[in-house]
C-alpha cells in the first residue's frame, strides 16, 4: 500500500508517496507563475498549472516503482476557482487569486446584504475581498460570456480531482473560503447566494474530505505511471491538510505555520460561538476532519526575515549561494542570547486578524548606533512573535486554548528561531519528522478514503512524528511577558500617523 499526496498552492505544485512504513518519500516540486494582466490583477493560468501537476505526479512515480499506489488525494490553496466545461474536462480560462484586487464593489455591496455580522454567522468568515464571492461576482458582471460557458467554477483541490477523472466536487473546507458556504448546514446557504446572486449551479457539490469520488482515468494513468484503479479522494484547503499532517487533530494543538506569512492554525472539537471569535478577528471554518473545525491567525513573517538578508547582508548571501551553504544559519548564529530592547511593528505588508490594516507601515524602535545586526535581526524575529501573542491574548480562554504548537515550513529548520517562539509564546513548540505537511496531509487522506486507515485522527496519531520539543524558559518568558505588554501599545499610539504617511 503507497498513497499519493499532491498539494497545489499559488506558487508552485508538489507531489510525495507515503509508505506502509510512514516515510514521506520521493518528493517532488514544479514552480508556476502568477500572472498580472493588469495592475492590480493575479491570475493563475490553470491549463500550466495541471500541466506541473502531471509532471510532479510522473516525477514521483518514476522514483517509486516498486510501491504500488492504491489511492490520491489533493491539498490546496482557497479561494481560487477556475471555469470548466463538464462533458469535455477542460479549463476554459483562467483563476482569479484571492490577492486580486478585483471585486472590492462587491464586498461593499456584502457589507450591506447579508452584512458582516450575519455572514460571520453563517459562513464563519471575516468578510474580505480574498475570498471568492466578490470574484465571481466580477466575472458575473464584467466577463458574461465566460460565466454563460461554464458549467462550473471549481476550487483547486477538487479541479485537480476533476482533470484526473473524478467528480466535480469540493469538501466543507475549500467551501468554506468562498463565503458562499453554511458553516452550520455544510452545503452551499441560499441566503448568501442570493445576496450575492451566485446561481447555485455554478457550484460543484459539497462532499466531505475523504470521500472516493471515482478512479483516475485508465489513459491518463498509464501517462502519469499510476496502475489503473487508483482512487481520487477528496482532499482539502492547504491550512487544514497541513494540520492534519502535523498532527494537529485534538483541541490544544495547533500548528505554527513559519514561511512567507507565518499562520497558526488551531483546532476545536465543536463549533464555537460567532461573537467572541468575531471580535477577535478571527474565522471559523470546518477542518478536513468530520465534527472538527479551524480558525487562521495569519501575519507576513519569513518575508521580512528575507528582506533583512536582501538589504542587509547581500554579500554574504551572494557568497553562500556560490559556495553552496545556507545564510541563515549564518544570520541566525549572530543573534544574541538575550531579549533585545528593540520593538517592531511588523507591518511590513497588509495585515491578517485581528489587525486587517492595509494602510499602516513597518516600524523600528529602539535602535543606537550600537545596535548590531544580530541584534536588529532578533528584533524583527521578535516583533513577528509579539504580534502573535498579542492576537493570541485577545481571543477569551473559554473558547480557544492552545497547550502546544506543531511547527511547519522553512523556519522550523531554525532551532533559534523556534526557542525564541516558545519563550515568547509560552507554549512548547514541536519539530516534526515530516515537514511538507500538506503533502502528508492529502496522504492521510487519501488512505481514509480507501479504507487503510478508520479515521484521519487514527493515521495523524500513526504518521505523524515528533522529533524535537523546545520548552519554553520561564526566566524568558517572563521577560518577554513585559516586552509584549509594552508592544500592545504601540500600534494604537501610532496607528493614525502611519496612516498620514
């Protein structure tokens, strides 16, 4: 028994085989562009992305000939849904990106009809221009004759699922990000539909994860170097597989997402209450395991550490890559072991919950002309984690309570980095076995879909492996305890003169 993982995300596409024995094995990545045919325009051309996806499926096989594959499973990004025509499977255009800046009249519009309340009610989401709704509306309105055509706009996930022969279908997750979705009813809220004016029909059924929608194409098999019979199994939104492939199935648990953006994804073992999460800032949506839901709390976090290596050590990064090493380790063994006295904003981009401020700017406080670069850098590493501490504390204990962190992505590599966090956080923070989680994450499920595993919780437990813990140093964190009281009040001290400039 072997599994097929595929996770698809804005950037880039991968592919891994996980073994009866748990390794994640043969792993394999292709790269696409997004497209700006206008300013402020992000599409991904889907036709190019489908094509990377059969190349990183044939890439694995062929490194993995001797485990046969029984079933597959897709992990992706939200929000991003691409026209299709049903009886010939073909894209007809491209998908528009949640970080397009089309559609903004339509969230006015939703700001009224059904309001951000009673959509926060239904739907468990933030009212925003990132999700779908506004898209489809823009394409409704200003690309008619293309929304005439389609038969429907499918989310990543269940497109890949599609192409390779299943369904068109998605799971409550993916659902979830076009605000479309009834949290509470799992299927598609007439409500929403009609204050948007979204024909029903231009949606894919709503399926649970894990369900086998059908077997991958015999002919398209025999391309890729899959043996005929292999099952499509519904997969999910990338946050919720990456938690599922980090172990993050019980309440407590939550990963911390450390890439680009930095996201920690907890989970809850009921739905809770619209408001106190409302008032946080904060969504909820359904995890991709059954009676099981997640919220994001989400901020730009490796870019800035990239930003810092780009502007203020270029020569030694222009020399690592020559000579073949990683600059960060380099950076971070500058770092000193002590809390700096410096404090960062770190609103070097628009923000996530609770802030949601796309018109307030990076700041940096406390620098001498003795400020070293190890030290600024820890500054910058530090203002990343306040941010969190601070989102964390505004969310009431009674409906959320996070006793450990699973960390995922590039940073996790840091065992500096990953110390820092669990002394400012307070919390123990977990290295895992497998880091490409969302891989692993659409493994899993594709073994409950075919029947090796009886639950996603089971084959988490099983699967996912814990190589390191960093402990939280109370001497630390109580220092830290004070450097964050101290940044909570900086952002309202500020916040309109940011806004001036």
């Amino acid at each position: 028994m072997s599994l097929l993982g595929i996770d698809v995300g804005t950037t880039g596409c991968k592919a891994g085989v996980l073994t009866e024995d748990g390794d994640l094995i043969a792993l394999a990545y292709r790269e696409y562009p997004i497209l700006h045919p206008q300013p402020g325009w992000a599409e991904l051309d889907m036709r190019d992305v489908w094509s990377k996806v059969q190349e990183v499926i044939r890439a694995v096989t062929a490194a993995t000939r001797g485990q046969r594959i029984t079933a597959l499973a897709v992990s992706s990004m939200g929000e991003a849904m691409t026209p299709v025509c049903l009886s010939d499977r073909i894209i007809l255009d491209h998908a528009i990106l949640g970080i397009d800046a089309r559609g903004e009249e339509y969230v006015e519009q939703m700001a009224q009809r059904p309001g951000a309340q009673r959509l926060h009610e239904i739907n468990g989401n933030i009212l925003g221009l990132a999700h779908s709704a506004p898209k489809l509306a823009w394409l409704r309105d200003h690309r008619p004759d293309l929304f005439e055509r389609a038969d429907r706009f499918l989310l990543t996930s269940g497109l890949i699922g599609f192409l390779l022969g299943g369904e068109p279908v998605t799971d409550f997750s993916l659902a979830n990000r076009t605000l479309l979705f009834d949290i509470h009813a799992a299927d598609w809220s007439s409500e929403l539909l009609e204050a948007v004016g979204i024909p029903r029909e231009k949606l894919p059924r709503v399926v649970p994860a894990g369900s086998v929608v059908g077997e991958v194409d015999a002919g398209l098999a025999d391309e890729l170097g899959l043996p005929h019979g292999v099952q499509i199994v519904v997969g999910g939104h990338d946050q919720c597989c990456n938690a599922l492939g980090a172990g993050v199935v019980r309440p407590g648990r939550a990963v911390y997402g450390m890439g680009t953006f930095i996201c920690i994804t907890p989970t809850y073992d009921h739905l809770p209450p619209s408001q106190p999460l409302r008032e946080a800032g904060l969504n909820i949506e359904h995890h991709v395991l059954p009676g099981q839901y997640v919220s994001f709390i989400y901020n730009i976090g490796g870019s800035i550490l990239r930003w810092a290596r780009d502007t203020m050590a270029a020569a030694e990064y222009a020399e690592a890559r020559a000579k073949g090493y990683d600059i960060y380790d380099q950076l971070m063994a500058e770092l000193p072991e002590a809390p700096t006295n410096l404090m960062v904003l770190p609103h070097f981009a628009t923000c996530g919950p609770p802030t949601f401020d796309a018109n307030s700017s990076g700041v940096i406080m406390g620098l001498k002309l003795e400020t070293t670069r190890g030290q600024l850098i820890k500054g910058l590493l530090e203002g990343i984690t306040y941010y969190f501490a601070e989102a964390l504390d505004l969310i009431p204990r009674n409906v959320l309570q996070i006793t450990e962190f699973r960390a995922t992505g590039g940073g996790s590599k840091s065992d500096v980095w990953l110390q820092l966090t669990a002394d400012i956080l307070g919390q123990p923070i977990m290295r895992l076995q497998v880091n490409e989680c969302g891989v692993l994450g659409a493994a899993l499920l594709a073994g409950v879909g075919s029947g090796h595993f009886a639950s996603g919780v089971e084959a988490s437990e099983a699967f996912v492996r814990i190589t390191h813990t960093f402990e939280p140093r109370p001497a630390t964190h109580a220092i830290y305890q004070e450097r964050v009281a101290r940044y909570k009040q900086l952002y309202p001290l500020i916040k309109d003169y940011l806004h001036q400039m």
